[in-house]
C-alpha cells in the first residue's frame, strides 16, 4: 500500500518520467529492496487510471517510455490525507511466533525450544542492524532503530511467553 | 581456539537462596560476550564469579589456563588490579577526587608515579570525547560523562578482561547507546575482552554473541556475529 503513496509523494515534489521514479524510491525507501521497473509502471497505469496523476504525451528521447507523470489535484489531497492518518495501531495477535507457541503446545512439542532458536535469530538480527546503527548514514541508522524497537518488542514477549509456558500449556491442553 | 576465561558448573547459594545452579561459559581472547537474563536469574552473580570477586560453592573459574577460585583473596584482589577491569551501574567514581585524579587511580595503586599516571589518564579523555572535564568531580558529570570516566578508568590499565554490569543501566537510550559504541570501539582497539551483563536486547546487540543465564544456568549460546 505504500509504494503508491510514496510514488505519488515523490510526483508531487516535481513531475517525473518513470524510470527517475524508480531511482527516487530506491535512493529513499528501498534499502536493499528496490522496486521492479514493472510494478513502477503498473503502479503509475493504476494512479492515472483513478484520476490520481496525469501521463503527458512521449516526449522525443532514447529509451521506451519519455512519459512524464503529473499528480493531480486529487493525488494531492490523497498524499495529504495519507500523510495525517496514524497507522493503525496494531495489536499483532495473531502473529506466526504465537502460532508457533500455541501450536507446538498443542502438539506436545518442545515449544521452549522453538522460542530460545526465535530469541537467537532474533539476537543475530539485532547484532547486524546494531553494525549499521554503527557505521551507516543516518537515514539507515534510523530504519535500523525502528527495526530494532520492533524485534526488541518481540524480545520482550518471548521472555514473557517463556516464563508462562506451562500454565498457557494447561490451558492450550484444556 | 584458546580459553581465556571460563566457568565449569558453577554453584552459588546465598544462604538458602541457589544463585547458580550449574554455570559454564569459555570465552575467547577478544572475544565481547553478552551475558543476558531475567532479574535474579543469576547472571550478575555469574559475572562476579568469573571476575574472582565472588567464589563459587563448586564448580571451577579458571582464567589464562589457571584456576582462580581455590587462590586466596588476596591473589584474586591482585588478578582483579593487575587484569581486570570494571564498569557498573551506578556510583564508581570516587566524589573526592576530579575526573583524571578517578581514571588515573588504578595507575597509581599500580604503583606508576603520578606525573605519568595523570598523563595516561588524561589520553583517555580525548578518546573518549571528554575533553574538558579533567578536573570535574563525579557530581559535576553527567550521567553519560560519568560512565565514560569509568570506562576510561577501567580500560586505563589494558586489562586482559573487561567486566561490565549493567554498565548503561542509569543512561538513557541514546547516551547509553553512545556508550556502548565507545566501549565496544575502545575494546576492538586494545583487543581486550568483554564480558558484559545486560537485560537489554539493544545493549547485548553490541556483542558478538549472547548467553542466556536462566535459573542460574546457561541455557543458551546464540551464533556467533557474522561479519558483512
């Protein structure tokens, strides 16, 4: 969902031809992700479709496509609207750790196991973003922050879920 | 791969209460070890054991191939001097004495003159981005300036083994995190190993790999850092 808003954001900063679009994303948000040219194009047919930007006409050049894309008013209030919306807040109930837990007691498997191998991938994870929160640039120090906060949140449930295991087993079984 | 330090089922008790129940763990020479674990799960006591500050009911601590907990205190208390470093929590800095005067000190016990003790301190302050506050005592630090005087202090001596408690404990995520950079930094510099306790996943992250101390045993050993 948020390739097209973030496409959109960038067409809004200044019109640009599709494969400018791509660079742009990838410089900013792909880390290590970039964006297939296909789902670029796809994307921007989609948007013009819905109103959301314009396709000028080709313009001479080399390459297959000099088409440059306009945001529209409508693309506009649609960035701004993005923008102002909290995401939601989650509560990630039915995660796959849970899954697991809750399956593996189920099934009178070892469940302490799987959460100590889930804490050391987890750790390994961690070790890795913190070498980038050591030596990268800040944009990648705070996407590994945030990275970081979250499989730290995870942390924190598996000491928790490791400490409950036998009464939620008792009540798994019940 | 040679053992710098290492615990063989270590027991502990404080009076009725087990604390250990059976700890191992080896270390490597440079290697930077991440003891971590719930409150009360015995890590601490585990770090104080392999440090000689404690000595366990059985089991054995053995550090550069020589078993430290059958040597009597006053060994240990020079092991501790002469090889060991310390950074905790809370209150290591004497108030008495100005900031180099504190990282000067295991110099001078040491038995440097002072002249070149001061001096050696002094260098550490550069390294550490304390620049200027030399002369300050503990009460005029702030908290992130006054665990980089400890680690100066602790490091000060190139000790062989570096063991630090909870050593962000007190500092805030970001000054925390600051000084982990440098003590991780400074430890690859002078090669010395860590052994560092932590309940915090973005603390024990600095390490390259992690021991979970649970019900005062070592219940797990993660991977090893792999390097990119």
């Amino acid at each position: 969902m948020t390739v097209p808003l973030a496409l959109l954001g960038l067409l809004e900063r200044e019109p640009s031809h599709g494969y400018d679009l791509k660079r742009d994303y990838d410089v900013y948000f792909g880390r290590g992700k970039p964006l297939p040219f296909s789902q670029v194009y796809s994307t921007l047919g989609r948007l013009a479709r819905d109103g959301k930007v314009e396709a000028r006409e080709p313009e001479p050049g080399a390459g297959p496509d000099r088409r440059r894309y306009v945001i529209t008013d409508l693309g506009v209030t649609e960035v701004e609207t993005w923008l102002n919306e909290p995401v939601e807040a989650e509560p990630h109930l039915q995660t796959v750790l849970f899954t697991k837990v809750v399956l593996a007691l189920l099934l009178g498997r070892d469940a302490e196991a799987y959460l100590d191998a889930q804490r050391a991938a987890h750790l390994a994870r961690m070790r890795e973003l913190t070498e980038i929160k050591r030596t990268g640039p800040l944009m990648d120090r705070l996407l590994a922050d945030h990275g970081m906060f979250h499989l730290e949140a995870d942390l924190r449930w598996i000491e928790l879920t490791s400490a409950r295991l036998e009464p939620l087993a008792a009540e798994v079984r019940s | 791969m040679s053992v710098l330090v290492e615990a063989r089922d270590a027991v502990l008790s404080f009076g009725p209460t087990p604390a250990l129940r059976g700890a191992s763990l080896t270390v490597t020479p440079g290697e930077i070890v991440a003891v971590m674990g719930p409150s009360g799960s015995g890590k601490s006591t585990l770090l104080h054991c392999l440090a000689g500050i404690l000595v366990p009911d059985g089991g054995e601590i053995w550090f550069e191939g020589r078993r430290v907990d059958t040597l009597p205190e006053a060994q240990r208390s020079e092991l501790r001097r002469r090889r060991f470093g310390f950074v905790f929590q809370f209150g290591q800095l004497v108030p008495e004495l100005t900031a180099v005067e504190n990282v000067a000190l295991p110099l001078l016990l040491g038995g440097t003159r002072r002249a070149a003790a001061l001096a050696e301190a002094r260098a550490w302050f550069e390294r550490l981005g304390l620049e200027g506050v030399e002369g300050r005592r503990s009460g005029e630090l702030s908290g992130g300036q006054a665990q980089r005087v400890a680690l100066a202090r602790a490091l000060v001596t190139r000790p062989g083994v570096l063991f630090a408690d909870e050593p962000t404990g007190s500092l805030d995520s970001l000054t925390g995190e600051h000084v982990m950079d440098l003590l991780v930094s400074s430890a690859r510099d002078e090669g010395t190993t860590v052994i560092l306790v932590t309940h915090e996943p973005r603390i024990a992250a600095y390490a390259d790999r992690d021991v979970i101390v649970r019900d005062g045993k070592t219940a797990l050993l993660s991977v090893q850092r792999t390097t990119t």
